[in-house]
C-alpha cells in the first residue's frame, strides 16, 4: 500500500479525515468531530469526507474575514 503525504491539495474540493485534519491544523479526533459540527462531513457510501468550501466557509464567519468572492 502506498504511503498517503499529510499535505493538502489546494485542487480539491473534498478532503479525507487525515487531510482535513492536516488542513484545520487539529488532531485526528478534534478534526472529524469540528468538522461534523460545523456541517463539512459528507458521506459517500461507506465513506467519510469533508467539504473543504464548508471548513473555509465556516472559518471565514469565525474571524470576520472576506473572501476573494466578497470583495471583488
């Protein structure tokens, strides 16, 4: 099995549990359960991943920020 990189592909939308993790900057289990409350998670089958739109989304409100799409 190959080895997964703990970096974030700027690219994609959607993040698996180790890389939203990676991208909130929290820890396996305080990334999934943030993740969840915030609305992020969506299931695909059997599988888990995370809205990364949602995440920025969610932070943006958090701190007040704008994003690109606010100000232009």
């Amino acid at each position: 099995m190959r080895e997964r990189t703990q970096q974030v592909n700027n690219e994609r939308r959607m993040l698996d549990a180790s890389e939203a993790c990676a991208y909130l900057g929290l820890g396996r289990c305080r990334g999934v359960e943030y993740a969840k409350a915030i609305g992020a998670e969506v299931k695909i089958g059997r599988r888990c991943l995370y809205d990364k739109v949602k995440i920025d989304k969610h932070l943006d409100e958090l701190t007040g920020s704008e994003s690109k799409e606010d100000i232009g």
